[in-house]
C-alpha cells in the first residue's frame, strides 16, 4: 500500500472524541514511519541502480565501468564530519591496506560537500567518496525518502522532518552498506539505524573474496 494511502488510513481511523489531542494519531504516523523506513531499502537479490557520480576530488565515477572488473562496495554515510562515520572509514582504509582484493571496490558515498569541509585528504582516504548530490541514488536504494513521501510526512506529523529527526534527514538510517556483484545484482544488504547493528569492515572479506574471483 502507498504511504499516502496508509497515512489515508490512519487518518480515517483516527477519533478525536477518544483522542482529543491528536497524540494517539501521532503516535501512529511516528511508527508507520519507522516501519517504512525498515522495509524500504533494497535487499539481497534486487538489481542495484546503476549510478554516474563526482567524487569529492570532481572526478566521474560510473558503475558500469567500475562493475566491468570487479564488485563493489557502496558505503552510504551521513557525512565526513561524523566521528562514527569517521571510524568506519578509518577501518575500510587500513583493511583495504591489508587485503589486495579490497582495492579499487570500495566507495562512500555522502550527502554534496560544504565549501571549505569534508574534505578526504583531511581524512587520509584510499578510496573515494561520492557526492550523491540530488539524494537520487540514495532515494533508489531506499534509504531516503522522495520528495513528495517527504512532504506527505510532514504534512501528518504537523513538522518538518529536521525537527522530528533533529538533524537533517540525508539518509535515513545512520549508515547503510551493500555489495554489488557482476551481475548488478545486491549480494549483501546492511542497513544501520543504530551503530550497534552495524558489522565491521573486515565481516566482508570472505564474500568480496568469492566475487573477485568469479571475474577471473
């Protein structure tokens, strides 16, 4: 069913003898959203959109020709100036020093930057990082909502979504994670909305291991 359709639902149903107040009806519209959030973002199995991005050094990065040679890794993150993110990132460069089949697969990919922040060179990156800067790819994998479920959101919640979230909604886990074979197809989905339910970098490296070898 359609958000606008289950918000419709939600509405239609609400009483407002028995829930004068409207936080009933707003408790709702808070755990419809988290359970679209959940259920949204694409899974093991699903055709991976394909992408053409800058990098945050303003060179075109394409799936297509990447996936030609090997898989790859898509890391969304909130943003460079996260210190979480930051510790992620770390562990991707030092792991990708380690282990030969890592290099070249793995990309992040984050909110456009600021002028004069998020930089990578501040960060000592061996990888790039990806300026998704419409939100289009991250709206395709299902981790940020349209524009138009946006506003149909905040239209029930009576706010914007900034206020509900209390930061700007870039994404709308705190980390997403996936792997894309050769096929273009999803070979590993994670989708953090906490830290904790992450995996570490290194969990990866047996199935990466798999796919780069199927290229040879």
């Amino acid at each position: 069913m359609a958000l606008q359709a289950r918000l419709d639902a939600l509405t239609s149903a609400h009483n407002e003898a028995s829930d004068p107040t409207g936080s009933a009806l707003r408790e709702s519209v808070v755990k419809l959203i988290d359970e679209e959030e959940r259920v949204r973002p694409l899974k093991v199995g699903d055709q991976a959109p394909r992408f053409e991005l800058q990098s945050y050094d303003d060179i075109s990065v394409a799936s297509d020709d990447l996936l030609k040679s090997r898989p790859l890794v898509l890391t969304f993150y909130r943003g460079l100036w996260c210190p979480y993110c930051q510790k992620d990132l770390k562990s991707f460069v030092q792991l990708i020093d380690e282990v030969g089949e890592l290099e070249n697969c793995v990309l992040a990919i984050s909110r456009p930057r600021e002028p004069g922040h998020d930089q990578p060179n501040d960060h000592e990156l061996n990888f790039p990082v990806l300026e998704d800067a419409s939100g289009g790819l991250a709206v395709q994998y299902g981790i940020r909502w349209p524009a138009e479920d946006a506003r149909l959101i905040e239209r029930a919640l009576g706010l914007d979504l900034q206020t509900f979230r209390g930061t700007e909604p870039w994404i709308n886990p705190m980390q997403a994670r996936f792997i894309i074979n050769r096929h273009q197809r999803i070979a590993f989905a994670e989708i953090a909305f906490d830290y904790d339910e992450r995996t570490e970098p290194a969990d990866l490296v047996p199935l990466l291991v798999q796919l780069r070898h199927s290229y040879n």
